[in-house]
C-alpha cells in the first residue's frame, strides 16, 4: 500500500498518512503540554531573554546537522556498493528523521523507513538494509567516544567518580563490537542467505526473495572496506560535532560558560538512552536526562530546564516539522 492510499486495507478506517499524521500532531501537542507543565512561562520567559545571536548560530549548526546527515547515509550506500543523488539521500533522511521524532519505537521505525524508502529509489533490498543497519550503530559509537571524552574531562576535574569514566569506556567497546560483527556480517555470504532463504518461506516474499539473493551476493562481494567504514565515522563525527555546537550556543544564548565535560557528559549519556525505543520522539528522556545531567554537575536546576526546552526546540522539533514535507513526497 503507498502512502496515497485513501483507505485501510480493511476499507473502515484511516488511512496509513492519516494515522501518521494524527501520531505528529499528538506528540506535539503532548510535547507543547509538557512544556506548559515544566514551566509554560518560564519557557516563553527563556525564548524571550536568549540572546538571538548565539540562539540563531545554534539554528544554524542544527542546519548543518541536517544537511550531513545525507553525506553520511551517502558513505553507508557507497560502502555497500550503492549510492544515490545527494537529494535523493536528503528527502530519505529528513523523512527518517521526522518519523523518528514523532512515532512510538520511533528509531526502529525511521530506520525502517529509510529501507523502504531507499528501495522506492532503486536501492536492493538486502543493500539499503545493510545500509541502515552499519548507520546507526556507527553514529552510536560516535556518540560513545564523546562522552568517554566528557568523562574523561570530568573525573580529571574531580566532577564526577571514576566509575564514570569506566561505563562511559565499556559502552564504546560494545557498540564498535557492534560495527564489528555488522562488518563481519557483511564478508560472510551464508549469514544473509540463511536470513533471505527464511524470508522466501513467505510467499508474498518468494518473488522478491531471488533479487535479494543477488543483491546479497553483491554487497557481500564488495564488503566495506575499512576506509569505507571510516567515511561513515567521519560523516557521523561531524553531524555530531555540529549537534554538540548547537548545544554550546544555546549555553551562551542563556548567559552561561559551556563547560566541556558537562555539554559532552550530558549530551553523550542523554543520546545514548535515548536510543532505546521509549516514548515517542524520546518525550521525557531526553529532556530529563539532559536537566539531570546538568544539575549532577552543578548547575541549577531552573536554568537546566530553559537550556534544555531551547535546545530540544531547535534541535528536535524545528528540523522534523521541516521534515515533514519530505515524509508525504510521492517518491517518482
């Protein structure tokens, strides 16, 4: 069924967009509600004091996160034997993104939707899934290695215990194990071929099924290289870099010294739980985490809460409602 479908497969219901468009308008409104609840005025106090300036540099760097986001699905393509036009690999992305930031498991389901749609382009089935795949535990991994580096900073400050530091180092080496058993996936054939050949035992899949046998062989012949798979962590290291400068701009923005060790911590330990599939758009978890994190460290609790609903306002919700365009677009 395409997302033009004006009907449920049953015929009595929504249809699929318009169940995905009253998911976007609920977790607004359930965002705009919590906002109310923390603090409606203070929120609107916080907009209203920020200095523009820095505030609008931090619209700015969340920009640039948006547009390398495709540069780092472009390495993911190329590195399994694919590639798309770079706009091509925008509309999938910034769809992805606003799916991910408005649906319930919404990271599984974006990335989900980056198969699909990468297949609507013409990408192999077993290809854009190996690509979605490598994505995103490569940019976990980079999350990872900035918060070892905010730890690090910390427990060398005395901020923070040691113990820190040593989870901080322990998710790091699970996730590259991650990205290491994805690589070794990809150089070994009977892995995906066990998987297509349960996926054939459907037969809405037999047909389908053949291509991706092919498909598979192919990426499995042209494996990521380990040069290909530093292009990814490249890609992901600057997406990421311009996430944490938006951060740091939205601190000056509000009239506080960035601190390092807290932007990193808070930030890292903050997007590595929101990864797990929570509530829509990670409602809460991350807002909580990230004030959380920064009281731990020192800072005051009201001033915790006007950095972190600026910072979720421009990082979150102003890129995915510009995503939406994108998530409706017929693909031709």
């Amino acid at each position: 069924m395409t997302t033009d479908d004006a009907e449920s497969p049953s015929g009595g219901g929504p249809s699929p967009r318009r169940w995905l468009m009253i998911s976007i308008g609920s977790v607004v409104l359930l965002y705009a509600v919590g906002v109310v609840v923390v603090g409606g005025d203070d929120a609107l106090e916080a907009f209203g004091e920020a200095a523009w300036p820095p505030l609008v540099g931090a619209i700015l760097m969340q920009a640039v996160v948006v547009f390398t986001w495709p540069l780092m699905h472009r390495a993911s393509l190329r590195a399994v034997g694919e590639d798309l036009a770079y706009s091509k690999v925008l509309q999938v992305s910034m769809s992805a993104f606003t799916v991910s930031r408005t649906a319930p498991a919404g990271g599984p389901v974006g990335g989900a939707l980056a198969v699909e749609r990468l297949s609507q382009f013409g990408v192999p089935g077993p290809a854009a899934t190996a690509s979605v795949a490598l994505t995103g535990p490569v940019t976990m991994t980079t999350v990872a290695g900035l918060l070892v580096v905010g730890a690090g900073i910390a427990v060398a400050t005395g901020d923070l215990p040691d113990g820190v530091l040593g989870i901080a180092v322990a998710a790091m080496i699970l996730l590259l194990g991650v990205v290491g058993g994805i690589l070794a996936a990809l150089r070994t054939p009977s892995i995906g071929e066990r998987v297509i050949d349960r996926l054939a035992r459907v037969r809405r899949l037999r047909r389908a099924a053949k291509g991706w046998r092919s498909s598979w062989a192919e990426v499995t012949e042209h494996a990521p290289s380990l040069g290909q798979t530093a292009g990814i962590f490249l890609w992901s290291t600057v997406k990421w870099s311009a996430d944490v400068a938006s951060l740091t701009l939205v601190f000056i923005a509000v009239g506080q010294t960035p601190r390092p060790s807290v932007i990193l911590v808070g930030f890292g330990a903050t997007q590595l739980l929101a990864a797990i599939p929570t509530t829509p758009g990670s409602i809460g978890v991350v807002e909580g985490g990230l004030v959380g994190a920064f009281t731990a460290m020192g800072m005051a609790s009201g001033v915790a809460v006007t950095i972190v609903i600026l910072y979720r306002t421009v990082e979150s919700w102003l890129p995915a409602t510009a995503g939406i365009p994108a998530l409706f677009k017929k693909v031709e």
